[in-house]
C-alpha cells in the first residue's frame, strides 16, 4: 500500500509505484539469487548440552527461551530443592548450539558446545 506522499513523490518524478503484495514479496524471496551458493553444502549446527543440576534454582529461563523448545523441567529434584532442565522427549537430537540457554541462565548452570560434524561451517 501506497502512501498519498509517496504517490505525488512518484508523479512528480514520474515513475510508477507497484504495491508490495505479500505475493511479490514471497516471490522476491523465493529468487535463487538470494539464497547463499553453497545452500547444499549447509547443515544446521548440532549441539551437545550440559546441565549442571545442583546450581539451578528452576526460573525457567532456560526451557522458555530455548527456539527449538529442546528443554522441559525434570521431575527429579536438585540438593537445593529444585526441579532442573532436562531434554524434552523427541528432542534428544535438536540441540542447535544457539546458546541462548547459556545466556539466559543467571546461574551457569547449562552451556552446549557445538558438535562438529563436518560440511561448511
Ligand atoms: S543451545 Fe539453543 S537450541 Fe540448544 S538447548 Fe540451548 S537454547 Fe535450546
Ligand atoms: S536458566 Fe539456569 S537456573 Fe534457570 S531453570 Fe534453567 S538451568 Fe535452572
């Protein structure tokens, strides 16, 4: 959608507005030459976590803010009381090195280390 400013913009210099429709915008993205060279030779980044169980104190931070939703709350208890992170069921593998458990974590009571696996960083 155009704005009345941008359209007088458009006539005084004289070129034509075309709408951004969410079809041109899909197609826009869709074209090979924004996507990278070596897509084929991408992989997704693997990652293997550590919990460290007695120096969390269950905020949750950690299982909210994960994007993969690969942490859920153990049943088990810490030696301070506390239900600790543990891998959700289904997700032993979707780990994707982000980190943002480890930063969100006032505790440093999680981290991951990216597997290497090999392929194009
Ligand atoms: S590193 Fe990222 S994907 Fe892996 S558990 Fe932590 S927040 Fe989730
Ligand atoms: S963010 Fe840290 S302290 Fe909070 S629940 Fe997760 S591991 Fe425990």
């Amino acid at each position: 959608m155009t704005t009345s400013s941008e359209n007088s913009r458009a006539a005084y210099y004289g070129f034509k507005i075309t709408p951004l429709t969410p079809d041109r915008i899909k197609d826009w993205y869709e074209q090979p030459i924004r996507q990278p060279l070596n897509l084929d030779k991408k992989k997704q980044p693997r990652g293997q976590l550590y919990i460290i169980p007695d120096r969390c104190k269950e905020c949750g931070y950690c299982w909210e803010y994960c994007p993969e939703h690969v942490l859920s709350i153990s049943t088990n208890l810490n030696k301070k009381g506390y239900r600790y992170p543990t891998i959700a069921d289904g997700k032993e593998d979707a780990c994707v090195a982000c980190s943002m458990c480890t930063e969100v974590c006032p505790d440093f009571a999680i981290f991951t280390e990216e597997i290497d696996e090999g392929g194009t960083p």
